[in-house]
C-alpha cells in the first residue's frame, strides 16, 4: 500500500521549501544582475550539446536538489535573455516578475481551463481578465474571447470563427470541397505570415489569399482592396474576411482600419484585426486616432507576451459576438459531463478555441494587470515608444548610420559606411545589403546587442523593436555604438563581404 511522501517524486515539505527558496534567491540575483550577462553566448547545438550531455535516459533517481541547481546553472549560463535591456529582437518581451510568480502558483494548483466543474475560480478569473484586455485596448468589455498560446494560435482561433460565421451555411457538414465558391481572405502583404499558415493548414490553398499592396506610408492600400473584392465576387468567389494590421511585424504600421471596416460592412465580410503587438498601444490617449475603427472589428488577435511584458506564452483572442466561437468549437461528447449550472452562468473553455485541455495562462495576465494598472502601461509602453524614437533620431544624426522607419516602439536602420562603398548604384545596394545582412548574424552571435532584420523597399536594415521595461537611454547610446564599431570592423576587412 502507497504512504504519504513515499513516491518516487514527491518532495518532503522541507526539502521543497529549501529547495524552492534557493530557487528564488538564484532568480532574483539573476534579475538583479541580468544586464551585466550577455544577451546570449552564441553557442552552436553541438557545444551546447557537449555542455548539456548525451547520457541516455536516468536508470535511477537523482537527488531534486542537484537537478535543479543544475538546471539553473544551464539555463542561466547558456540561454537567449530576451530580458535583457539590449535584447530588441523579434517581438518578445521582457518577462514581469509578477509573471513569472503567477506561472508557479498556477503550476501548484495546475487547473484544466478547459471546462467550469474542473477550474472554478481559473475559469472566472480568464472571464474577468478577457473583460479587462477588451478594455485595455478600447473595445467594449462584452467582447467575449480567449487565452492562447500566442498570435498564430490568437489569429488562427479567429479565421475559423470567421469561416463559420460569413462561409457556406453547410460548410461544418459539407466541408470546403463541396462549396461552389472559393472562400477568399485579403490582407496587406505586410501581414505576418499566419495568413498563409492558416489558409494551407485549414484547407483553403494558399492561392485564397489575396496579398494587396501597401501605399506610400505602408498601410494596406483600401483603394486596391475595394477594388480586389469587386473584382473576386464578378468572378464567383467568396470574400469571407479582411485582415487589418495594427502593427505590422518588420515596421509597427497600423493600417487605415475605419476604412477596412467600412469595406467589410459594405461586403458583409468578417473584419479581423491583427495586433499581436500593436493593439496594447491603444491605450495611449495620444495615438487614439491612430487606433481609430478597432472598435468594429468583428475579431482582435494580441499577444499579452509582447507588449503586456507577460512570460511566453500568453495570447489572446477577442470576438465582439462569442457565439461566433461556440458555432466554430462547441462539441458535447457523451464523456463530457460538462453541464451548465442553474443559472446558466458556467462557462466551458474547451467551447471557445480548438484546445480541450488548456493550462491556467491567464493568472499571469491577471496578476500583472492589477499589479500595473492603467497608467502603469499607459507609462511603460510610452517609454518604449519614446526610446525607439531615440534610436531612429540617434541613427538620423550619425553619419555612418541610415534611419529607415520609426513607428510605435519598432525602427529600422542601416549601416552605411562612409568611404569604401562601389560607385555604382546597382553594386552599391547589393553590397551594403550584404554588409548589413553580415553585421546582424556578428551581432546575435556576439552578445552585447540582439537585433533583427526586416526588408524594406528591397533594403536590409537593421531593426530594433522595444518591449522591454528594462532598456534604457544608456541601452540605446550603447547599441549605436556597438552597430557602428562592429559595422566599420566588417566593412574593413578584406574579402568578409
């Protein structure tokens, strides 16, 4: 018969607790001394293979304390810290403390947020934290939604509701072969690359895209749009959904999204909104005309893990009518004895997404945004906006750098030499798009600055996105240095280009 405490995995009060509490002191010296590491080390797979080892699997136990000081020896000396204050790379935030707090308690209690009867009190504090991210960015609180993983599964969740709701009345039993049209979704060629996952992984082709150009301030050109949408139901198709970014992922742009809803209610057509990373900018009073027209968005995609400063992960989709949601992901198997309670007020998450089993993602939210309030975000994400808009000045003025664009907390930049660059045009572009191509692999490998890339107008630039609590003035004087001296290094050299 099993005793209390005599499994091979529980951990005696105690020693749980000396463990733990070591654990946290490691964590917290880690915050605390996080901008003096590097961003990264830059270690290959087969160093970090030889660091970490390539015995087979444990025949028998190994002490818990040594487990986890080794583990945090592994991950505190050879990880990428995106929450580093130099770390502007991609679009993951720097974790808040809180967070990372709230993904321990909500490991203890480990609810399955997928049905009422199985996470009761993680069930209402999702509710009341989807309430409180529609109010955040502007919308009203009775848009319904759900917590994800991150922006694919956030967008991914709202082109099926959209589907559902403006496709075929038969599509659920007929599926797409047996539609007479084809269902078609438009959407700036800057949007994120989801679009296309989801259009082959859902069945459409990716030829149901229509990718319609940006215009001269590289928002989705509305004009081209009308005029694609006409042109698609004169052939037979049909236009279900329009895509509307706030915050496109190489530049932040926010297209023009009053008059992508004005289109979609003129056509009938599902009008979804993806600000992954943008739409927390919302809350700024000053950039409310910017964010104009969110408010009719039939669906919202963000990702509390970008600009939230939530640990990964932690997306969310909104839906103004959640209905639309339960028409796409409800289902009653008999093994499911989920039933509402008297009052009609339970709520089962595994109706609401294409997850049944769901961790508890949204304690982290929660906790952060009572931790912050309003004007705390209202704050940090300002400051982000304002230290990016310093990188972009820094880079305008100095006279090896090119400033390409600035928009919310997102510039790109180039390194342009200069002497020693070809005189002719063609040559020229190719080169220092080579150059600055080989510069951003010397930065993300060398550790003292982590940058991306974005392509504008056939250019390679240099770009910085900041959603970081961390980074500050002193940050962004330092990366310039470290981009020009390594820039001039690279250019110097015989034959690296």
């Amino acid at each position: 018969m099993r005793k209390k405490g005599e499994t091979p995995i529980a951990i005696d009060k105690e020693e749980f607790k000396q463990i733990g509490y070591r654990l946290i002191d490691t964590i917290a010296q880690f915050y605390d001394d996080i901008e003096n590491y590097p961003v990264t080390k830059g270690e290959s797979p087969i160093q970090l293979q030889d660091i970490l080892g390539t015995s087979t699997l444990p025949e028998h136990a190994t002490p818990t304390e040594e487990i986890v000081t080794r583990a945090s020896d592994l991950l505190l000396n050879h990880s990428l810290f995106n929450g580093h204050p130099k770390f502007m790379g991609y679009i993951t935030s720097s974790p808040a403390p809180i967070g990372v707090l709230a993904d321990m308690l909500a490991s203890a209690v480990n609810q399955n947020v997928g049905a009422q009867i199985l996470s009761p009190m993680a069930t209402e504090i999702e509710k009341q934290t989807i309430k409180w991210l529609a109010e955040f960015i502007g919308v009203s609180p009775s848009y319904g939604g759900i917590l994800v993983s991150g922006g694919n599964m956030a967008n991914f969740t709202a082109f099926l509701a959209a589907r559902t709701a403006k496709g075929p009345s038969n599509l659920k039993e007929n599926g797409l072969l047996n539609s007479n049209a084809k269902l078609i979704a438009y959407c700036s060629k800057t949007t994120h690359t989801w679009v296309e996952k989801a259009a082959i992984l859902f069945g459409h082709g990716s030829k149901s895209i229509r990718w319609i150009p940006t215009d001269t301030n590289n928002k989705m050109n509305n004009e081209i749009l009308s005029q694609t949408i006409r042109q698609d139901l004169k052939d037979g198709n049909q236009p279900f959904m329009v895509i509307g970014t706030a915050g496109d992922v190489s530049t932040g742009v926010v297209d023009n999204l009053t008059e992508i809803a004005s289109l979609c209610k003129a056509h009938d057509l599902w009008f979804h909104i993806d600000g992954a990373y943008g739409a927390p900018a919302a809350i700024i009073p000053g950039l409310k005309s910017l964010f104009e027209g969110i408010e009719e968005a039939d669906s919202i995609a963000l990702d509390p893990h970008k600009w939230l400063y939530a640990p990964l992960e932690a997306g969310c989709t909104l839906v103004k009518n959640p209905k639309h949601l339960t028409d796409t992901y409800s289902s009653h198997p008999e093994y499911y004895n989920f039933s509402k309670d008297e009052e009609g007020k339970s709520m089962n998450f595994y109706e609401y997404g294409l997850q049944n089993s769901r961790g508890f993602r949204a304690l982290k939210v929660w906790m952060a945004l009572q931790q912050v309030g309003r004007q705390g975000y209202q704050k940090m994400i300002s400051e982000d906006i304002a230290l990016s808009e310093s990188l972009f000045e820094h880079a305008k003025n100095h006279p090896d750098l090119e400033a390409i664009t600035q928009n919310l907390s997102i510039a790109t930049f180039r390194f342009v030499p200069k002497k020693g660059l070809p005189n002719n045009q063609k040559e020229r572009i190719t080169y220092l798009n080579t150059l600055n191509e080989k510069l951003l692999d010397t930065l993300q490998k060398g550790g003292e600055v982590f940058l991306s890339n974005a392509i504008i107008n056939e250019l390679y630039c240099l770009r910085a996105c900041i959603v970081n609590f961390r980074t500050s003035q002193k940050d962004i004087k330092a990366i310039i240095e470290i981009v020009v001296h390594e820039g001039n290094r690279i250019h110097q050299e015989p034959h690296t280009i």
